[in-house]
C-alpha cells in the first residue's frame, strides 16, 4: 500500500488500538451528574468544606474557557494532562500496540518520547535532523510503514533550541498517515508561529504545550494538547478520571487570569537570552552556539566535562549535552535571572582564566 493510499484510508478511529476503540470508560459520580446541587450524596465524598472535599471537575471546563480564549481555540479542542509527560504517555498507549506498532521522533530530542514508548513496549524509528537541525522529511516519509502510528516533531527543539522549518512540517503533516504530534513546550520563546493556527486545516495535528516553562509553574504539573475534537474525545476516555487535581486547576485559573505576568518575564528572559548571545562568543570557551528559538542556549564547547565541574563547584548548574556534538561536546545553558546569568558569565570567565594561566 502507498503512503498516499494510507493516508486515505486511515481515519482516527482506525489508527486507534482496537482495545480502546472497544474500551468503555469508567463513570465516576461527576460524569453522571455534573449540575449545580444542594446536596450532594452522590460520590462518597467527606461533606465538611475544607475546600478541598470534592473530587475535581474531569474536564477542567472553567479552565479550558479561558485557555480557549488565550489560545484562539476552542475547549473542545483542549485536553489537559499532569503535565505534557502524560499526554506523551496516553497518545502512546491509545494508538500504539505492544510489540507491533512504532512511533518515529527526529534525534537529537526530547528523551521523554522515547521512555513512554518503552514503557508500552513500543518501537522507536528514528530518522536524524540533517546539519542545520532541520527534518529530513523525504527520509522521514521513506521510513513509514502500515505500522507508523504518532511521530513526534519538537518545536522549538530540545537540546538544540532552534524551531523546525515551517513548510517541512507542514509537508510531515500533510504526508505522514498517522498522528503528528508537534511539542511546543518552548513555543512562547519562538519567533515563529505556533501550529495551532494548522490546527482547522489537518485532523492528523495534536498540539503539545505546558504550564512547565514560559508559564513558570513547572510544580503544578499541567501539560496542554489542542487537536481535533476527535482526538480530544478519545483522550478524554482514556485518562484517569481526575487527571489534574484542583490545586493544579485553581492555580492555571489564577495564572491565566493575569497573563501579562508570563507575557513579561518571557520578555525579560528573551532579553536575557540575547545577552548571553553576544557575550558567550566573546570567550574562547565555545566552539560555536546553536540559533536559539528556546529559553536556553546550546553551546558547543571542547570543555564540557571541565566546565560542567567547575561551574558546579561555584554553585552553577548546567547540563552536559555532549551527545548532541559526540566528537566536540556541548552543554545546555537555560536562560536564568539577570543577575544569575551575571554569574554564570563570571563563572565562565574565571574558567577561561585558569586555561589560558
Ligand atoms: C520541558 C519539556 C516538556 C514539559 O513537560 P511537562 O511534563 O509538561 O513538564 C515537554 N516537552 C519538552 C520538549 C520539554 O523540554
């Protein structure tokens, strides 16, 4: 069967696991009965009001409102999870079966795709980003198979920072006949625009974001995915019935309330990042920095394991990400405070000291 011919016959539903598109989910009380009431006898619940003694609303509706609005979509399209990491997992588990279906991702990325596929033992393809850290997208193409099911495309990327190409993805989008799931953890640092303004046009397109990093609320653990209503609705029957807790819920409202907040510290960070773009080069500790579309920097240095020691004994932590330049080396830098990032710099030039004493 061509790729072409796939990508006709396969709808949603016939990419699902067959276990799932049987699966009939668990009702608690709050879907029976999710009205406004008096009293409520209905859930085994503790009936004194700390706050705190109902069971959250499943669906998150008074969240997803004022999401849909920030967002441009609708709640319908919006399915929120303990964190992206979870939504990774569920995806996985709705289309994937054990042992015979694959998902593709683009090395160098995010490692978290490739744990919860091991997790469901499900194969990973991989097809390497070429030198410019872009998709290859007729080699990714040229590895699908009737067995192809989500592959994941990470944009702005991690660790390398830069975000892919627009027309590749939308030739990865339009040409894969499974599910694309685009991350855009880091999207609020990108110059580019998000995939969700796609999100009409493919019914293949599942959105990724987080509460994790522009939103500064790594802690509460809310992952974001916008698709279509479809896909929305299967995710929904998945998940565990209250997948996002309501301090977690009550949080997100107070934060979406006030989005300038985020809106400025990005700003600020953004200016940061541009900062350590001019500086970093002017030591000659760096063999090259990666454009960065993110809130952070990958460098590649000679020094990774050197540098990495030293700054850490000032207190300084980077990430080691010599696997990205496995000849060279290279190191994560995320983007701090003003007056952290003064620190880091200061680090780095006491280094540069030492080598050249
Ligand atoms: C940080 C990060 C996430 C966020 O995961 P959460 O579970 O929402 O905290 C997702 N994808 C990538 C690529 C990341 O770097």
């Amino acid at each position: 069967m061509s790729i072409r011919e796939m990508k006709r016959t396969r709808s949603i539903e016939h990419l699902l696991r067959p276990n799932i598109r049987e699966l009939k989910p668990y009702r608690s009380a709050r879907h029976e009965f999710d009205g406004e009431a008096r009293i409520l006898l209905d859930a085994n619940e503790n009936p004194f009001d700390s706050g705190f003694n109902r069971y959250p609303d499943p669906f998150q509706m008074r969240l997803k409102e004022p999401l849909a609005k920030y967002k441009g979509v609708s709640p319908e399209n919006i399915f929120l999870a303990n964190g992206s990491d979870e939504a990774i997992d569920l995806l996985i588990r709705m289309f994937c079966r054990p042992g015979t279906d694959h998902i593709l991702q683009l090395p160098p990325t995010f490692g978290m795709y490739r744990v919860a596929a091991s997790l469901s033992a499900v194969e990973v393809r991989e097809i390497a980003l070429d030198e410019h850290f872009q998709p290859r997208v007729d080699a990714v193409l040229a590895a699908v198979d009737p067995y192809s099911k989500i592959l994941f495309l990470c944009s702005p990327n991690n660790p390398t920072g830069n975000s892919l190409d627009r027309d590749r993805m939308r030739a990865l989008i339009e040409g894969f006949p499974g599910i694309v799931a685009v991350d855009e953890a880091y999207q609020d640092f990108a110059r580019q625009e998000s995939a969700l303004a796609w999100l009409e046009e493919y019914s293949n397109l599942l959105v990724l974001q987080t509460f994790s990093k522009a939103w500064g609320m790594a802690a509460i653990r809310l992952g974001m995915a916008f698709a279509s209503k479809e896909i929305v609705s299967w995710l929904n029957k998945v998940k565990m019935p209250y997948n996002v807790n309501e301090l977690t819920q009550s949080a997100a409202l107070d934060a979406l309330s006030r989005p300038e907040r985020m809106e400025e510290q990005v700003a600020i960070l953004l200016h940061e990042r541009q900062r350590l773009e001019r500086e970093l080069p002017t030591l000659s500790l760096f063999d090259e920095l990666l454009p960065s579309d993110a809130n952070f920097i990958l460098a590649k240095t000679r020094h990774s394991i050197a540098l990495y020691r030293f700054l850490t004994e000032r207190g300084v932590v980077v990430r080691d990400r010599s696997g990205v330049f496995p000849d060279i080396g290279a190191m994560r830098i995320s983007v701090g405070l003003p007056e952290e990032n003064d620190e880091l710099l200061a680090g780095l030039r006491a280094f540069q000291a030492k080598l050249n004493a």
